[in-house]
C-alpha cells in the first residue's frame, strides 16, 4: 500500500493531523454490484485538529477488501 503524507490541512492550512478510527463499528464493505459478497475493513479518518475536517477517508488493509489478482487488466 502507497504511504499518503498529508502536510496541510486543504481547508485550513493546520498542519496538525490526528488519526482516527471511523467509529466502533466503522468500517467499509465492498459493493454488492461487484458480486463478490461482503468485505468489511475497518475505515481510519484523518482527522484536522485545528478545523475537524476530515481531510482523508481510508483503510489500512485494501488488499482485503479487494485483492488485487482479483482485478481485471
Ligand atoms: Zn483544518
């Protein structure tokens, strides 16, 4: 998985950024359009601390959700 560095707050410009998980029982599932039944992986929020804007939406496992020998090419 690519390491994504978030600086800057895009709304604020605070440059402080806190780690959080999306909930107890956050989380995301794939799709049922993909067909491929129900993943769930836990869904992390980087959260400002100067606003309380989300900055970033992501899980730590996207393998998991979708492995990637699954993918068309
Ligand atoms: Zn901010």
């Amino acid at each position: 998985m690519k390491e994504v560095k978030i600086e800057k707050c895009p709304y604020c410009g605070g440059e402080e950024m806190i780690e959080t998980v999306a909930g107890s029982y956050g989380g995301v599932v794939l799709s049922p359009v993909s067909n491929r039944g129900f993943r769930c992986v836990t869904l992390f929020a980087t959260v400002c601390r100067d606003c309380g804007s989300v900055v970033r939406f992501f899980c730590k496992t996207p393998e998991k959700l979708y492995p990637k020998k699954e993918r068309r090419e």
